[in-house]
C-alpha cells in the first residue's frame, strides 16, 4: 500500500513538472525547477484541502 502511494505521488509529480514546463508561466524556466514544482504541488493542496 505504502509503495502505491508513493508510486502515484511520483507519477502525479511527473506529470504536474511536464504541464508546469509546457504549459505554466514558468515555461522559461529550467526542467529540473519544474520538476521540483511538480513535487512540491501535490503538498501544497493537500494542506490547503485539509483547513
């Protein structure tokens, strides 16, 4: 279950970095920024969704 949820922590982080370097305002930036953005963003809701 533990090795699930990490998977699709990752997956959804893969796929947020990609939509963040193609599609976001920071586009000009580098991949590896995005990509920490796409890790960071999946935290960043679930905080906000727990309040």
């Amino acid at each position: 279950m533990k090795n699930q949820l990490i998977a699709g922590y990752i997956i959804i982080a893969l796929i947020c970095s990609v939509y963040f370097k193609a599609c976001s305002t920071t586009s000009n930036r580098s991949y590896p920024y995005n990509l920490g953005r796409g890790l960071t963003w999946p935290i960043s809701v679930l905080i906000f969704h727990g309040k």
